[in-house]
C-alpha cells in the first residue's frame, strides 16, 4: 500500500476509532493485501510452471522432431526413386539415353 495513502487511511481510522485500534486495523490490513499478494505471486508462478516446458519436454520434442526428419528423408528418397523409375519407363527418349550412357547401343 502506498506511504500517503496509508497515512491519509491511519488519520481518518484515528479519529473514528482512536489511536491503537487505528494501529491495529491498518495492520491487520497490510497482512491482508501482502497474505494476498503471496497468493497471487504463488498462483502465477505455478500457472507459469505448468505452462513452460520443461527440459525433458524439450528433449522428448527434439527426439520426435529427429525421428520425423529421418522418416521424411527416407520417403523423399523412396519418392525420387519412384519419380525416377516412372519417367525412364514412360519416355522413350530416356531409355535410349540411358541405353547410349551405358553403351549399350552407339
């Protein structure tokens, strides 16, 4: 709580109520406002904590991203292959191609 602030409240309470009572109420107050903001400072942390990853989290992601690149490096192979297969044996052109590149045929 601000210093003016708490002054101005500890005045108007004094007057009402008497000094010690003042004293004591503000008191009573302030453990109030800092009990709560302990609680709020727990509750976001946790709320932070069980939002960020974690360092086996990360490790367990990297190891999954590591196993789908190995997985789409092997299918980007068998499809090459695949391309490659399919447009030797649909062109004509290619087949004599290779056939000369081989030397097969002159």
């Amino acid at each position: 709580m601000s210093t003016t602030l708490s002054i101005e409240i500890y005045e108007i309470l004094e007057e009402k109520l008497g000094k010690n009572e003042a004293k004591a109420f503000l008191k009573a107050v302030e453990a109030l406002i800092d009990e709560i903001s302990l609680k709020r400072k727990i509750e976001t942390k946790e709320d932070w904590n069980s939002e960020l990853a974690t360092k086996a989290d990360i490790v367990r992601l990297e190891g999954k991203i590591e196993t789908i690149k190995i997985d789409i490096e092997w299918k980007l192979k068998l499809y090459f292959i695949i391309l490659l297969f399919t447009i030797i044996l649909v062109s004509p052109k290619a087949i004599d191609l290779i056939a000369k590149l081989l030397g097969v045929v002159k």
